[in-house]
C-alpha cells in the first residue's frame, strides 16, 4: 500500500512540473493524455480560454466496440488515431503533448506514435 502511495505522488509530482512548462492556446492546443486501469483517455485543451476542444476515449461507442480489451497499447493508439483525427477534421495540426506524469513508454509511447501517424505534429 505504501509503495503504491509513493507511486502516485510521484506521478503527481512529474505531472505538476510538466504542466509547469506547457500551455496551450487554440491555435496550438495541449493535448492531454489519461490513463486508468481500464481505459484510456484524451482531450485537446485550449488552457487560454480554459476549454475542452476535443475528447476521445475507449469508453465512446465506434472504439469501444471495435476495441476489446480497452486497456492494450493497440487501444492507446487507436485512441491517438481516432483524437487525431478529429483535430485534422477542425484544422489543429500541431499540438503540446501533456502526458500526464507518465513515464514516455508503453501505452503513452503507442498512443503518441498512433497521433503522429494520423497527421498530428507535437
């Protein structure tokens, strides 16, 4: 229980000194990546006018019946894939990456090559 704890302070702290850094404007959103134990999470935020531009996740209908189980890395990128998609459709082509705290390897790495790949510049 302990080291869980130690954990995800440890989480909090990195995510605290990333969102330090990073900012995004309409023209350039940040693009904000949760994860769970189950699901996986996305939001393209406008922190200027404090706005959620776009979300994605593995809970919406076409990716949570096209993806089983929600919580691979091959559902990280499609969720990438799907976010990116919708951003290139209203014209956001570059974006801040926030990861969230995490560490950049596994479903963050898969979820960030999956938004490349679908025309997202960060």
């Amino acid at each position: 229980m302990i080291k869980q704890t130690l954990r995800k302070e440890r989480t909090r702290k990195r995510h605290q000194r990333i969102r330090n850094k990073i900012w995004g404007t309409k023209d350039r959103p940040r693009l904000s990546f949760y994860k769970s134990n189950k699901h996986v999470y996305a939001q393209l935020i406008d922190d200027v006018e404090s706005k959620t531009l776009l979300s994605c996740s593995t809970l919406q209908s076409p990716l949570k019946t096209a993806i089983k189980p929600p919580w691979t890395k091959e559902a990280a990128k499609a969720v990438g894939e799907e976010i990116a998609k919708n951003a290139v459709g209203k014209g956001i082509k570059s974006v801040v990456f926030d990861r969230g705290g995490n560490k950049y390897h596994g479903k963050v790495m898969a979820f960030a090559d999956g938004a490349r790949s679908a025309g997202l510049k960060f």
